[in-house]
C-alpha cells in the first residue's frame, strides 16, 4: 500500500471510530513515547487522532531498541531520559521490566511483524518464494544491509550459519545503524536489504520482495509498557487502552503489522 493510499484508508477509518470519544480540544499537555521502528508507522498515523480526542498531544521519539547509538531506548533510559510509554520488541521489552525501567503490570501486545526483504525501486526483483530461491539470492547478492535490531542479529547470527553460507555473505553485508535498512537499499548502497514488513513498506525510492520463506521466518512481538519513572500513570494506561481498541487495530494493520486482539 502506498503512503497516499495509507493516508486515505486512515482518514476513513478515523472519521467512523468510535473507540473513543471525541473532544474539540487543542493539546496542552503532552506523553512522551520511545518507539522501536517496527511500530513508528502505526503510532504515527494514530497521534493525530487521538490528540484532537483527548487534549493530550504525543511526543514520539523513533529509537532503536538497542545498541551502541545514543538514541537507543536501553540507552535513553540508562541515562534517566523522561518518558512515559515505551513501545518495543517484547523481548527487549521484557529486560527492560526485569530491570525495573518499565511496569510489568500494564504491559500489552500490540502486533506481530515479520521479516521482509526490499531492492531498489526499479531494480530486477529477485526470488524467495521458496528456500532454494531465497538462498541462490542471498549467493547471488552483491552486497546485503541488515539492521543492527533483533531482525538483523536473527539473519547474521542464526538463520546465516544455519545455512551455511554466513562465511560467504559476511564480506558483503553491511550492518545499518540508527537509520532504516530502506534508505540503505534506497540510495543504491546495497543490492539487497531485510528487515520488519512495517519498517519497509512505507519507505519511498525501494520496492519490496516479500516475507522470507515461512521455514525461516521469526515473528517479532511488539508490546508496550508504561515507564516506572513517569508521573503520568493514568493518562498513560488510558493510552495504552486505546491501542488495544478496534480503531487501534485497524491502524495496526494498515501499517504492516498483525494486530494482536
């Protein structure tokens, strides 16, 4: 779906929502959110709505889950930076409420996403419609870009040597930081990139393959949970509910990912 197309379908959908009642209010206070990249697109397109709704206007900060970059959420967190939800792959998540940094009480699953793999608008799209496929394009490849998230440390770490070809793609891969693996691929700097559906199906100058072949695919949970240190419990557990509603959810899918109900 293109983005045009996206804006429409949820211009619908907002106009007959009725997860949640709506008030003529310009925002005057405010939520922060660290967002992982996998649900930017669906917190987005739901912000504006849900600001006009309730008064509340949302900071969204887009953030790797981990890393050595600064604007990682573990980092952000580490260091004491302010927010109030945090929506993330769950099984980073689930450290971060083992460390005490989130509220394991209000945690909820948002949407599942997969794993896609994207070539530079207008280039040759090549097979992985079956196993043999897909590993004859990762041979075949001149150069590859994965993310430095769960997606990329899978492929490089799991599926690769699985394989048995991770020795072959090491000297071509490149592993991409603190920006999409899409705009990588975008900019012709590598052949060949891979990561979540959702992270790719909204990007402009690539095209999208597909999922990788269903024998290798790994599900990522997204879920989200209220931060320990926030002083806005409740405006944040009512944020959370609406992202459970059915308006939520439509939103949810519409940006690549699997609602979770």
């Amino acid at each position: 779906m293109t983005k045009t197309l996206m804006r429409l379908a949820l211009a619908c959908l907002f106009f007959l929502a009725d997860g949640i009642e709506a008030q003529d209010a310009t925002p005057t206070k405010t939520l922060t959110l660290f967002v992982s990249g996998g649900f930017i697109a669906a917190i987005q397109s739901l912000a504006s709505v849900y600001e006009k709704a309730t008064g509340f206007s949302l900071i969204i900060k887009e953030s790797p889950p981990t890393g050595t970059t600064p604007i990682a959420i573990t980092n952000r967190l580490a260091r004491g930076e302010n927010a109030d939800v945090v929506i993330m792959e769950d099984w980073e998540l689930r450290k971060l409420i083992d460390q005490g940094q989130l509220q394991k009480t209000s945690r909820i699953d948002l949407g599942k996403s997969f794993i896609a793999m994207a070539v530079r608008k207008g280039t040759k799209k090549p097979d992985i419609s079956n196993m043999k496929s897909f590993k004859k394009t990762l041979l075949d490849a001149k150069s590859l870009a994965l993310s430095d998230t769960p997606s990329g440390t899978y492929l490089s770490r799991i599926l690769f040597p699985q394989m048995h070809i991770s020795e072959r793609l090491m000297v071509k891969t490149r592993t991409i930081s603190a920006e999409p693996v899409g705009e990588s691929v975008a900019r012709g700097e590598a052949e060949i990139g891979f990561q979540q559906l959702s992270e790719l199906m909204h990007m402009e100058g690539i095209d999208v393959i597909g999922l990788i072949p269903d024998q290798v695919q790994k599900m990522t949970m997204y879920s989200a949970a209220i931060t320990t240190g926030g002083v806005q419990q409740e405006e944040a557990a009512a944020l959370l509910k609406y992202l459970s509603s059915k308006v939520a959810r439509t939103a949810i899918k519409l940006s690549g990912l699997t609602p979770v109900h």
